[in-house]
C-alpha cells in the first residue's frame, strides 16, 4: 500500500535524489517525494509494518526523520548534518547523472 508521511530536512532535489537512490536499493518501490510542500512529504509502497519500520529506519539514517518524531536537541543536530551530508553526495549524483 502507499504510504505518506512528512519528513524533516528534506530541503531539494539533492536530498530526494538520495532518498530515491537509498530506498530504491533496498527494494521499495512507488518512491515519490514533494518537494512543493513544507514539510516535505515522501511516498513510499510499504507491505506491513515491518517494511514501514525499515522505511523509516533508513530515512532517520540519511538525515531525514519523520516530523511526528521526538527528537532531542542533540540528536537534531546530529540528523542535520548526515542530511547535510546526503543532500551534498545526491546533489553530485544529479550532476553524474546529467553527464
């Protein structure tokens, strides 16, 4: 089923590139991020529960955690900076890709 949910951090298509590659790799499907809106929403096919874990696991990875999460303000500032770090490696992708 689809699923939507709002995500933090997400600031341009250097960000979606590198969620779309990220969850892309690891088998999800229906990848589709709005970058129209604040906050930014991602959609994503998830089969169950387990599978929305794994979504959001992989998001919180990269940076991206979903807005109805509590997060410190330490933890903030980590979150930031690793999508700060995938924005910037999704934005040289773009350009590879555009080569």
């Amino acid at each position: 089923m689809l699923k939507t949910v709002e995500v933090n951090n997400i600031r341009c298509e250097g960000c979606a590139s590198t969620i779309k590659k990220n969850l892309s790799k690891e088998g999800f499907t229906g990848v589709e991020i709005n970058l129209s809106c604040e906050p930014r929403k991602v959609t994503v096919n998830v089969e169950d529960e387990a599978s929305e874990a794994h979504f959001r696991a992989i998001l919180r990875k990269l940076g991206y955690p979903f807005c109805d999460e509590e997060i410190s303000f330490s933890n903030s500032a980590t979150l930031k900076a690793k999508s700060f770090v995938s924005c910037a490696v999704g934005k040289f992708n773009i350009k590879d890709d555009t080569n």
